[in-house]
C-alpha cells in the first residue's frame, strides 16, 4: 500500500526538530509538501527533511491544498491561525492533525469539530505524550484499579524563558503563554489519565500571573480542578522558572511519580509503591503520526480527536486573563 502523503504547515521549531523527523521514520505516511510565509524557508525544510512532491514547497495554502495528492495535513503554525487553516483544509477534502491547543477559542474548535464531521474527515490533536510509553503502562496500570480508586493527580511542567519575545507572549496569533506551551498538556495528561474512572471535570480553577514581564497571557498558571467521583487534580506551567517535570498520581491503594517524562523525548522515570514501572523508550510523535495516519487508513477516530481538543480549550477559557499586576 502506498504511504499517505502529509502536508506540514509550518516550519517552526515543532516541526522541524520533532513531528518532520518523526514523519520520515513514520509506517504508512511520509512528507510530501511544506506551507511557510516564507518561500526560501519552505524549499529548505522541504529539501532537509526530504518532502516527495515534485514541488514540495508552498506560501500559499490555497495552492497547496489544491494538489489531489495530498492526503493530510499536519498544522504546526501558530495557534492563533489553526482554525481557519484546519478548516480550509477540511473542506479540501484533506484529513488533518493540529498541535495543540487546536483552537484560541471554543467556538473556533467547535466549528473545526462539525467541520471534520461533516466532510467525513479525521481530526486529530497533537497531545504527544499519550504516545509516551511509560504513560501508556502507567495508564494501563491505573485502568486496571492497581493504585485502588483514584483520589489525586498532580503534573508539573515549566521552563526558564529569557524574555518575552515568544509569540505566544503576544495577542496576535495567540491567547495563551505558559498555558498553550505546556499546560495544555498538563491538563490532557490529567484527562487522559482520570476521565475514564473518575467521569467528567465539574469544576475547574485557576490563579495565573503575569507578574514579571506585564504581558497580557499567563507567565504562570496553577489550575484546581475536580471531578464527578469527588476525585481532584491540580497542574503547574510556568515560563518563569525550572523545576523538574512530574506527574504523581495518588490512590486509595498506591501511587506512581513519573519524573522527566513530560517533554518530548520519551525517557524519564516512573516509580510506584512496588518499585520502578519499565518501559521503553520510543519516539511519542512517532506514536501519534502514525496514529493519525491508522486512523486514515482505518476511517476510526485518532486516539486524540477533536472532540477532546475541543474540550481542553473549553477548560482553559474557563481559567480567564491574567490578574493585574502589582
């Protein structure tokens, strides 16, 4: 069977460093063409990571998406535009995965929603780490009621900027800073990981500040949430400082810290009560592109679809705007 044919729209650290490397080595899909602003910065990714098309390079969407062979696309621009680029490729007839956060808003994420339905396309999110290994076993471990019931999960993921400069600081193509860089996931990991035992998010807090650079998005967001069993979780992001990457999660019968497994190398340790959890460690966006590619081939929704995506955005817009400084 030939491979499917993706398109990478954006050629921005995600792209290049992590889901276009995962794409060459991925089983039933390869790259096939590239979209930039910039038509010298679109030829060299295209040539560096070997996209097939005869003209693989674009600037303009329309165009790209016009070519018949083109099975997908893979959006990697900022968040701020992945609406109107998921659906314009949509109603192309082209099936799509967005990195997170799939949306600025609710209402752009629904629309994106009943878009893939209607056009009878896949829509997937970017959520990498469900391809994590160790989060699978320990996913796995807590599914099976191995720590008894759930009562609470922690996740902590934050890094050091040197400055505001980062677009995701700013409100043009933008909504969300430490949130939409790293939260995001937090929140989807702590989804992922209870929704399944512990039902749906009842209500979600969140105290965010913006206290060092004064920007309008969140330099640091600390987010409560509680759920339908009575079970509660909380998350950390912060642009502001370091600290080491976890995730705890505690039950009535046991509990598992994983440590460096938030990033996207796919290592890191997870430790319960009866000792180390083992597992490999594999590519997580290999996982998901192929995923993605699975759920083409096999017309199912990607294990992260949008009706997700379109949930973890609705939870962040409950968080609100940063409190002003002082």
């Amino acid at each position: 069977m030939a491979p499917l044919n993706l398109a990478m729209l954006g050629t921005g650290r995600i792209a290049d460093m992590q889901l276009a490397p995962a794409l060459t080595r991925a089983a039933g899909a390869r790259l096939w063409s590239v979209l930039s602003r910039d038509a010298g910065r679109a030829d060299d990714f295209a040539h560096r990571h070997g996209a097939a098309a005869p003209a693989p390079a674009h600037t303009d969407l329309d165009v790209l998406l016009a070519d018949p062979e083109v099975h997908g696309v893979i959006i990697a621009t900022p968040d701020g535009v992945h609406a109107a680029q998921a659906l314009a490729a949509m109603r192309a007839g082209k099936h799509v995965l967005v990195e997170k956060p799939m949306a600025t808003s609710a209402v752009d994420a629904a629309r994106m929603v009943a878009a893939a339905r209607e056009e009878d396309v896949r829509l997937g999110v970017a959520y990498h780490l469900h391809w994590h290994a160790g989060h699978r076993a320990l996913a796995k471990l807590v599914r099976a009621g191995d720590l008894g019931d759930l009562r609470h999960v922690r996740t902590q993921w934050t890094w050091p900027a040197q400055d505001a400069s980062n677009w995701r600081a700013h409100p043009e193509v933008g909504r969300w800073w430490s949130l939409a860089g790293v939260g995001t996931h937090c929140l989807d990991l702590i989804r992922w990981l209870m929704v399944p035992n512990c039902g749906e998010i009842t209500r979600i807090v969140g105290l965010t500040s913006n206290a060092i650079w004064e920007g309008p998005h969140d330099e640091t967001a600390v987010v409560a949430m509680k759920f339908e069993s009575g079970a509660t979780a909380e998350f950390c992001s912060s642009v502001q400082f370091e600290s080491p990457h976890r995730v705890e999660v505690y039950g009535s019968a046991g509990h598992a810290i994983g440590t460096g497994t938030l990033g996207p190398l796919g290592a890191g340790t997870i430790v319960t009560g009866d000792g180390e959890l083992a597992f490999e460690v594999t590519n997580p966006f290999l996982g998901e592109i192929e995923d993605f590619a699975a759920a083409i081939v096999g017309g199912r929704a990607p294990e992260v679809d949008g009706a997700e995506g379109l949930r973890n955005v609705e939870l962040l817009e409950q968080l609100g705007a940063p409190e002003v400084s002082g």
